[in-house]
C-alpha cells in the first residue's frame, strides 16, 4: 500500500525546523526548538527551499549551532547522509577527534564566503571509506580528498542542486583542500609557480580553507600550520608580481645581436644584453621598445656596449 502523500500542514514542522536553523545561525536563542520533523517531513522539501536555507546559514557568525541543530534534528540524515556520517568518527589525533566537530569548527573559522563554507562543510567526507589503521597504529586517510570530491561529484551535486560556477568551486575546494598544507620552503620558485597556476582563480578560496582547516589543539602545531599557509602565500604573491612585470629588452634579441654583430653565444652576449636592460631600467635608453630599436642603439654606442 502507498504511503499517504505528505500535506502542506505536515510539510510546515520541516519549513520550522528550517527557520529556526536559520535564525540560530546568526544569533543564539532563547526559544525552545521547533518539534523534531520525521524524515518524509524533511523530503517533503524541495531542493530550492533547502538549499535557500543551507545557502544562509552557511555564512552565519553561529553556523556552528544551527549545523550541530540540522544533525540532530534530522535533516542531514535525509539530504546529506555523507555528512551525518561523520558523528562519532574518530581519526586518532588526540585519541579521538572526532571528524564531525572537526567539520563545524573548520567551517566556523572559514571566511564566510558561500563556495569556502560549503568546501569546508564536505572536505572530510571522503574519510569514512579511506581509514585505515598501519600495523603500527597509525590512522591514514590516503585518497579522501579524491574520494570525497568523486562523492560530491556522483552524489551531492545533483541531491542538492549545485551548479555552475558555485559547483565547480565546491569540487575543487574539496579534491584540492590538502595541497596548500603540503607546502615546504624547499619548494622552488618552480614549484610554487606550477602550484599556483594549477589553482588558478580558485587559489584565494583554497588558502582560506587551508587556514581555517588547521583545528589542532596543541598551540606550536596550530602556530606551525598558519605559518605555513601565509609563508606560501607570500612566495606565491612575489612571484606573480615578479611575473607580471613586463620584460624591458623584447624576446628574440640576442639571436639579432648575434647576427647584426657576429657575436656568437658567450659571456660577450650576455655582458651587451645586461647592460641594455640596465640602460633600459634606468632611463638611460628606452624600455619595451622593437629589436630594431636596440640594434641601432648599439651601433650608435658601439664601445659603451662593448661592440668595439
């Protein structure tokens, strides 16, 4: 026998629960909590009213309280079971921190922008199917991140209607949000640049999620990992700078010199290009000029460069 459709007035304790949720994130309160909905109650949702919800509270100052609320109440068990997995789910550190607490506070501290409160709600998801316990009691999670990203992409994106610009952030944010904390200052200036021309535009939301993912409780080690995060940062913003600037002498003028002077590759050539681009730098010749323009500059000047 059919299950008897859920009315409008049944449907109301879910549309409650909902706006309660998002009334505690943004403040705590003193009212006592709407009555818990039954599971068709919380389905009798459409994805638009759930996901006008989440969208809200997500970037609340009190996410923490109305996420903590959704658990309990149901919510997550129906629309997000991934999530509601995580209660109770232990990786070791500390004995036993559990991945849900982990989960809200990274996304408390995360910046409230919607794509970096969403990747923090979902970055550990992929954890519960990658544990695994080394003969010598280590806990590792190798893969989660790939995992949880597949998870997201097969399940989670079409449940909860993501899309566009705001789905593809979310799967990046959740398959990337470890490469910023595998930062060394061995690293070269390659390195950092192929870093973070991978992350293209989506690498100010992947250092802010890396920053608020750092929930240690041992203060050196928290101390270390935001260090960390800003030293990258710092290299990364260095080398763009570095980068953007527009080279004085044009590409193709050593090979010009070398056929105008019959000067072969040497420290000769190198010692003429050097001090063109000091002339250049300084004002004394033009920069970002023609390759014309610095072969004549050379005959005029022959001995100043060294053609002589």
């Amino acid at each position: 026998m059919d299950a008897e459709p859920i009315t409008p007035i049944q449907k109301e304790r879910a549309l409650r629960a909902l706006d309660y949720a998002r009334r505690l994130a943004v403040k705590p309160l003193d009212e006592r909590p709407p009555a818990r909905p039954t599971p068709e109650q919380w389905r009798a949702l459409s994805v638009k009213e759930l996901r006008e919800a989440l969208d809200d509270l997500i970037v609340q100052r009190n996410v923490e309280s109305a996420l903590d609320y959704l658990q309990k109440s149901g919510a997550f068990a129906v629309w997000l079971p991934e999530v509601d997995a995580m209660v109770g789910f232990s990786d070791g550190e500390w004995r036993h921190k559990d991945v849900w607490k982990h989960t809200k506070q990274v996304v408390k501290q995360s910046v409230p922008r919607l794509a970096v409160r969403w990747g923090a709600l979902l970055h550990d998801i992929g954890k519960l199917t990658t544990r695994n316990i080394t003969e010598d009691g280590q806990v590792t999670f190798y893969g989660h991140s790939e995992v949880g990203a597949s998870m997201y992409r097969r399940r989670i994106k079409k449940r909860l209607g993501f899309e566009g610009a705001l789905s593809d952030r979310i799967h990046f944010l959740i398959l990337h949000h470890l490469r910023a904390s595998q930062y060394e200052e061995s690293w070269t200036d390659a390195a950092v640049r192929r870093f973070y021309r991978q992350m293209g535009d989506g690498l100010r939301d992947l250092l802010d999620l890396s920053r608020a993912d750092i929930t240690t409780k041992r203060p050196e080690k928290r101390k270390r990992g935001v260090a960390q995060i800003s030293a990258l940062a710092k290299r990364v913003d260095a080398l763009k700078a570095e980068d953007a600037k527009v080279p004085p002498l044009p590409k193709g003028l050593g090979e010009a010199i070398m056929d105008e002077f019959g000067i072969p590759p040497s420290k000769r050539l190198g010692d003429i290009r050097k001090k063109l681009e000091e002339d250049a730098q300084s004002g004394a010749i033009e920069a970002e000029r023609d390759i014309a323009y610095y072969v004549d500059v050379l005959r005029t000047e022959p001995e100043r460069y060294g053609i002589g």
